[in-house]
C-alpha cells in the first residue's frame, strides 16, 4: 500500500493504523498533529484510524522553546 507522508512517497503494510504509522517513523513520542486527507485526526483516534492506500498525511510535531 502507497501513502503520501509531508508530501513523500512511503510504503506501507496493509491494515496499518496511525500510531503504528509513528511508531515506523519513530515519531511515537510528543506533541504530534496529524492531518489525514486534509482532516485533523484526534490522538484518541490514532490506534483506531486505518489507513487507505493513496491517503495523504501531514505530520507536525510541535517543539517547545521560547
């Protein structure tokens, strides 16, 4: 299965959800925002949400500092 990750190509195992998704990535830690096919996804929702072949993701992770 093909998805788009901030605009890269990335393959992925069939029956993939998000958290699994940002395990792969090692983004699993942190403040993350994720935008599935221009939806904002809840983190609750990130263990339930299945991704589709061709689907796009905006990750963003938010970084303290002053």
């Amino acid at each position: 299965m093909n998805i788009v990750v901030n605009g890269k190509p990335q393959a992925l195992e069939a029956q993939t959800n998000l958290q699994q998704l940002l395990e792969n990535l090692q983004l699993g830690q942190g403040r993350i925002a994720i935008e599935l096919n221009g939806e904002i996804v809840p983190r609750s929702l990130f263990q339930q949400t299945i991704l589709q072949n061709d689907d796009s993701l905006e990750i963003v992770q938010a970084i303290g500092g002053g």
